[in-house]
C-alpha cells in the first residue's frame, strides 16, 4: 500500500509538471499586424486640394503612391499615424483620372483609391485686363498694355463693361478700326480673333477711342480652355504632328484650336488624306491658330490629323482649344400672313460681335431675312447642311441693342430647331 501511494505521488509531480509546462506555452502570444482605413475610396473636384482620412495600425506602415498617380497625388502621414494627408493638384484634362495609395503594415495591405474629376466644359475663366484712360489732343484714350493683350487665347470673349452713352472704336497704326461698338445691356463685348492678335502683338492696345460720354468700368476676356494630347514625331526626313481621333473628337465645331509656340519660327501645314492643305500658317507673338468647322472636323474624324508639317523651326510648346458655344432662346409666331422669327434684346446681348450666329435647321429648305425697324434687310440666307450661318457685326449688336430681333421672316419651308453663337 505504501508503495502504491510512492507511485501515486510520482504520477502526480509529473503530471503538475505537464501542466505548468503547457500553461507556460499558451502565454507565448503572437502578435499579428492590423491595418484599417476609414474609407477605401475618395472622389475629389478637378481643382487642386487635399483630403485626410483616419488609420487605425498598430505599427508604422509606409505608403506608396501608384505609379499611375506619382504626377498629381503626394502623401503626408500625420497625427503620429492615425491619420494620413493626400493632395493632389488640378486637373487640366477635361477626362477623369484615378489612383491608388498602397499603404502597408507587415504583411498586411490596404488600397486607397482616389479618383479626380476632369476639367468641366462648362467652367468659364475670367482674366481681368488692366487699362488706362486719359485724355489729350480732344482724345479720350483708353490702352491696355502687351502682356495683358498676351493674356487672352484667341477665340475668347473680350468684354468692356460701361454705362448706356457714347461708343468705343479701337483703332490700329494706321487709324483704322479693327473692333468696337455702341453700349449693349451695359457693355461692348467681341471676339478676340487672331487678326486682333497680330495687331495689338508687342504693343497691345494702344488707341480705344472713347466717344460720346462712352465710360468702361470694367474690362476682362472670358474663355472655356481644354488642353489636348499630341504628338511630334521625324519620318522620312519631315517633322511630323500628329493628334489622335479620340482627341480630335473633342473639339467642338466652332471652337478655336490654339498653338502656343516658344517662337515665331517656321510654319505648320495639316495635311488630309490626299496631302491636300486644310489649315496652316506661322506663328505672331508665340500663337497661331484657327477655327474648328464642319469640314476639318469630317477630315479629322476616323484618324484625326496624321499629317501636320512642321517646316524651319515651328515649335508647340502647348495645344488647346477655346470654345464659346452660347445657347439662345428664340420664338416663331404667325401673324399677318407671314411666319416671323424673334429673339429678345437680352438674348442678343449675349452674343459678342465678330461671332457666327448659327440656326439649326430640319432641312435646307426655305430663307429667311431679318429686317431692321425701317424694314431695311440686314442679313438673309437659305439652310446649308442643315445649318444657317451669319457674323454677328457691329451693324447688326446696334440694330438689335434696344428690341432685339423682332423681324425675321421665314418663307417656303424654313424651319428652325434651335440657336446658338460660337467665337
């Protein structure tokens, strides 16, 4: 019996000892890394900015921008680690774009996605114009200097503000007139088109004639830009530009395709499919440019523009298009026989001088003729691929200042689906 219990004692040290032993492996506990984000996505606005979200880590973790994002998206870890900064700069493309941080804590990773809105279509700069105003000789002269004038793409809309008296006339070296009006709605706005461009180049405006108590308050451009993708590339000795039909799609018809170019070197000549010339010129003041229509917009729409020749030095340093496409309102009434178009004086007002008013059409069938209040004809046409066209001139803002179109007489069939300006 003795023995027995000797044996019963051992049994039991042993046993203890099996159970201290395993209680002491359970306390070796392994840590394992954790890592969470407070949002997995982010959508930020085209302009420049920065947002911050919470991380919950219970080590350091590093992050890393995706390679797609290292042009527009920098990081700060902030907060000794709970949270993490993310800036990004303006969007000048008019296509969204996206990203990823990659953030990691051991062998644990998370995503952060971040996606920034294009450049919208329908935001408008305002670029204020510095002017000066004196008065000599029986003059009053307002100026506006070279780098304000070198301010504004070509295709914008330049606006005077000013009260309802009198009339400005800008003038050249030679005293001839290449822009002005009478007040319209409390201003005078026109077209800033490569012409003016190549006239106020190295001296801006030098002489806006103030007539008649005419008095500004106020002077700034006004423009839609959208860059564009291209490319230059030598083949068979020439030097060759090049912009893809996704790109060229983008470009509505009547905006102003620009090149700013570091020089006023050489020329540039866009060539169709049968190497016949469509559009081309040389450089003034480090711009050239033209207007995008139906016909280049046709040539352009398979394989956009494959053949732009670039002769004695012509350099682009950038390419973008302006476009100011303004809607309008209008009405068609019966009465006294005839079928009359109209649009109000504030709807004219809208349409800067020097632009292409454009009728949309059903058809080419029928005219139409407006007259002035003397029932005098100042502008007449028949439908052409569905579309009238005419330029908005000096002549035809002063007749429509004060009652707008009141006259326009449809005949045979001329049906009007809708109406807009474009620069």
């Amino acid at each position: 019996m003795k023995e027995l219990k000797i044996i019963l004692a051992v049994l039991i040290i042993f046993s203890s000892a099996y159970v201290f032993t395993s209680c002491s492996d359970d306390d070796e506990v392994i840590i394992k890394a954790t890592l969470e984000l407070e949002n997995a996505e982010a959508t930020v606005p085209y302009t420049a900015g920065s947002f911050t979200i919470g991380v919950s880590a219970n080590n350091e973790y590093t992050v890393t921008v995706d390679e797609t994002g290292t042009d527009w998206l920098t990081y700060e870890i902030i907060d000794s680690g709970d949270s993490l900064k993310v800036s990004y700069i303006q969007n000048d493309s008019t296509l969204v774009r996206k990203s990823r941080l990659i953030i990691i804590n051991d062998d644990v990773m998370r995503f952060l996605y971040v996606e920034q809105e294009g450049f919208p279509s329908s935001s408008i700069t305002t670029v204020d114009l510095n002017y000066t105003v004196t008065t000599g000789g029986g003059y009053t002269i307002l100026s506006i200097a070279d780098e304000d004038c070198d301010q504004i793409p070509i295709g914008s809309t330049v606006v005077f503000e000013c009260g309802t008296a009198g009339a400005i006339s800008f003038l050249d070296a030679t005293y001839t007139e290449f822009a002005g009006g009478i007040p319209v709605n409390g201003m005078v706005s026109f077209v800033w088109t490569q012409e003016i461009a190549n006239i106020t180049a190295g001296s801006g405006i030098t002489t806006g004639l103030l007539q008649d108590g005419f008095e500004v308050t106020g002077a700034y451009a006004m423009f839609l830009k959208t860059s564009l993708e291209y490319a230059i590339n030598e083949m068979g000795g020439y030097t060759i530009f090049s912009v893809t039909a996704e790109e060229c799609e983008k470009i509505p018809v009547g905006a102003t395709l620009n090149f700013a170019c570091p020089s006023d070197n050489g020329t540039i000549s866009l060539l169709d499919a049968t190497y016949t010339p469509y559009a081309g010129g040389s450089p003034v003041n480090g711009k050239f440019s033209f207007g995008w229509t139906n016909e280049i917009a046709a040539i352009t729409a398979e394989s956009g523009i494959t053949t732009g020749l670039l002769s004695d030095g012509f350099d682009i340093s950038s390419l973008f298009f302006i476009d100011m496409n303004t809607e309008l309102e209008y009405s068609i009434t019966e009465g006294g026989g005839y079928t009359i178009f109209s649009v109000t004086a504030g709807e004219c007002a809208k349409i800067p001088i020097g632009a292409t008013v454009v009728l949309e059409c059903t058809s080419d069938a029928g005219t139409i003729t407006f007259y002035d209040s003397s029932n005098k004809k100042y502008a007449e046409g028949s439908p052409v691929n569905g579309e009238f066209r005419f330029v908005w001139t000096k002549e035809i803002a002063a007749i429509t200042a004060t009652s707008g179109i009141t006259t326009g007489i449809l005949r045979d069939g001329f049906d009007v689906s809708g109406m807009h300006c474009h620069n």
